[in-house]
C-alpha cells in the first residue's frame, strides 16, 4: 500500500512539473507566435490594397460601422472593415477586410482589398488548412482567387451555383467557401452603404486588374488585431 501511494505521489510530481513547464513555454511563445500572426496579417494587407492606388504609400485605419451586418457569425467571426487611403487626402481609396467560410477541414480566411465602387482589387488567402493537393490550391490565385479581381458581389458566384467562376477541380466544398464568404462581405459592406452611390455591383465592361500576386507591397500605418486561426481535422477529400 504505502509503494502505491508513494508511485501516486511520484506521479503526480511528474505531471504538476511537466504543467509547469509546459505554461512556461506557452507564456515566452505564445506573444512571438502572436506578434509574428499580425505582421502576416498586415502584409497581407499591404499586399491586395495595392491595386487601390498603385505606387503610393497607403493608410489603414479601422472602421466602426454602424448598421454593419455580420455573416460571418456562423464560424465565430466577425466582419471588421478597414478604410485605406492615401495620405494627406483621407477621403479613402478603398477598404480591405477579412472573409471566412467554413471549407472542407478548415475555416478559410481570405484577405479581400475592394475600390470605392465595390469591385475586388485584389486578394490573398490569409489561412487555411485544407486537403494538400485539393482544398489547399486555393492558395495559387490562378486557381481561384485571381478570377475574383474587377468584380462586384453580383460576379462573385461560381458556375456551379449559377455565376462564372469555375471551382478548382476536386475541391468545389473549399471552392463555394472562399467564393461565398468574399461574396457576402461585399453584400454586407454594400447593405451599410460603404460604398458609392450607384456603385456597380456586377463585372459588366470592368477592366480585369492583375492577380493580387503580381501586385507589390505599399507602405502603410500598421492595423492593431489578430488574425483568427481554426482548428483543424483530417480531410479526405473535398468534391
């Protein structure tokens, strides 16, 4: 009995040791891991606004949006814009926000820049965690992602569903997420009248722009937030 109790108690200090060091770790980390998310996040940013005003230096500055729906509340987001514009002038260019939908084994965050008019100037996958060789291609913008740039909400729907954007083979589940959430952002930005009077909503005789790949990096002030990351799950395929 007393070899038992003394087996517990050396069990126990094992694992109240291993907590310790393991909470130790997790506190030096988990602010690098943080820090290193949101400068991601930022140059993301940076990267699709740059269609807005090529070759200038860009500023971000977050917006409180009264009467802004939310569609992204069924994966535990929220829809949060950000104003870009060219300094001095702060009338804006443009806005950039974050769109989420729900793909095959991950909630897929797409960085979305759209003009004053509501059409897409660029985009970029923020996250995901799809199916290698599937889902995950909808990180190559001339996959997917590139078919989005000069087109309002109208224009974002895939061909299946009745629009023109054709799904990346074998992963229509990763394609309808990403396409869809980009969509309702737009509708949603639209519903709050983030955009101009008259604004065109469909693709209609708009000049297609470069992929959001080919555009280079602006300057801009830096936009305080974190990036949200999802859980993950084995994926065995995506149709």
């Amino acid at each position: 009995m007393a070899e038992m109790l003394k087996l517990g108690l050396v069990l126990m200090l094992v694992a109240l040791v291993a907590a310790v060091a393991l909470g130790l770790v997790n506190s030096r980390t988990a602010p690098i891991i943080a820090e290193q998310k949101e400068m991601e996040k930022q140059e993301a940013m940076r990267q699709v606004a740059g269609n807005l005003s090529p070759g200038d230096s860009l500023r971000f500055d977050s917006l409180t949006v009264s009467g802004l729906p939310n569609p992204y509340y069924s994966v535990d987001s929220f829809l949060r814009v950000v104003k870009v514009s060219v300094p001095p002038d702060t009338s804006g260019v443009g806005y950039v926000f974050i769109a989420y939908g729900k793909g095959y084994s991950s909630t897929v965050q797409t960085m979305v820049a759209a003009d004053m008019q509501g059409r897409i100037a660029g985009t970029t996958i923020l996250y995901q965690q799809e199916t290698p060789g599937l889902g995950a291609n909808v990180t190559d913008p001339s996959k997917l992602i590139g078919s989005f740039t000069g087109r309002g909400s109208v224009g974002i729907l895939l061909a299946k569903d009745g629009g023109e954007i054709d799904a990346i083979t074998g992963s229509t589940i990763t394609s309808r997420a990403v396409t869809n959430s980009v969509r309702e952002g737009l509708e949603a930005m639209e519903e709050a009248g983030l955009f101009a009077p008259g604004a065109l909503t469909g693709d209609e005789d708009l000049p297609q722009q470069p992929p959001c790949d080919d555009v280079g990096s602006s300057a801009g002030n830096d936009v305080t937030g974190t990036a949200d990351t999802d859980s993950t799950a084995a994926e065995g395929g995506n149709e």
